[in-house]
C-alpha cells in the first residue's frame, strides 16, 4: 500500500465522513463517538487558527443554548473522549455514556467543516437531514446548509426510522 499524504482537513473530512457511515450502519456508539470528537477537534483548531469562529464559540457567546447546557454538554463530550483516549491516570474507572451525544457532535463538527470548506459530503448532507427531522428546524445559530442530496433511498429509510425511534425514545425519556 503506498503511502498517504494527508493534510489535517482530509483527516477531519475522512474521520468524520466514517463517523456518519457508522452511525447510518448502527455500528459502535463509542468508535463513532471517537471519529466524531478527533474530527471535531481539528476542525475546531483550524477554525481558530484562521480566526473564524465555530459553532462552540458562536454558542458561547449569543448563549442559544444556555450557559449551563452549553457548559454540560462541552463537559461530556470532553470526558467521554478522554476517557476513550487515556487510562493513565484511573485505568479502572468505568463510563456513562449517552449515544444521543454522537448526534449533536457530529451535527457541530458538521456545520463547521462547512464552515471551513464550504462543502460537505453527500452523507454528511443527509446526516442534516436526519438531525433536522429527529430534532427539527432550529440551527441555533448553525449555517442552513440546505444543499441536501438524498442519496441510496435504503439509507434514507434508515435515517427516517432512526428518527422516528429517537423521537420515540426521547418521549419516553422525558
């Protein structure tokens, strides 16, 4: 195999593009939930880097999500990710972990990388698609990508039903 001459956008890209394909296939929470964090980090960075505020720094400063969900939800993604990345420190300790993160992170990391490269791939489009039919049309504050492609009508299938269980789930839930 030759070698691969990445630059740290197609990480991101390549990282999170897997992140979504494992999500629509119903595979591991907790690999998604890695691609998906590495991917946002480095987004993230690079959007710093060239001055250009994030989604997580947008939030932050027009508040849309309350200083306290905004606060709760950085805090367990921070821990998830470094508790899949370290065992140093507490090697026995055990995680809670709530799947439903993957959506909101993978939605952020998302609208970011569109941000940065003013494209995103065909299942990223259809991951908005998703998100916008399981928790609706509010961005709060994200850019409205609204070149959304409808590819393989049996993934499409499979967002819709996944959509309907989580509305189903959240109820019961609550």
């Amino acid at each position: 195999m030759e070698k691969l001459l990445l630059n740290k956008i197609e990480v991101a890209e390549r990282q999170l593009e897997t992140a979504v394909e494992l999500f629509f296939d119903e595979k591991d929470c907790i690999s998604i939930h890695n691609l998906a964090s590495s991917s946002y980090q480095i987004i993230h960075d690079i959007l710093r880097d060239k001055e250009v505020e994030s989604l997580k720094e947008y939030n932050f400063k027009n508040n849309d999500m309350g200083f306290k969900e905004f606060k709760d939800f950085n805090k367990e993604v921070s821990q998830v990710w470094n508790f899949l990345k370290h065992a140093n420190e507490n090697p026995s300790d055990t995680l809670e972990f709530e799947p439903h993160v993957n959506d909101f992170l993978m939605r952020t990391a998302i609208h970011d990388l569109y941000i940065l490269n003013n494209k995103i791939s065909d299942v990223m489009s259809l991951f908005v698609a998703y998100f916008k039919f399981v928790y609706g049309d509010d961005n709060g504050g994200m850019v409205d990508i609204t070149d959304i492609k409808l590819i393989d009508f049996n993934k499409r299938q499979l967002a819709i039903k996944k959509g309907k269980e989580n509305i189903y789930d959240r109820k019961k839930i609550a």
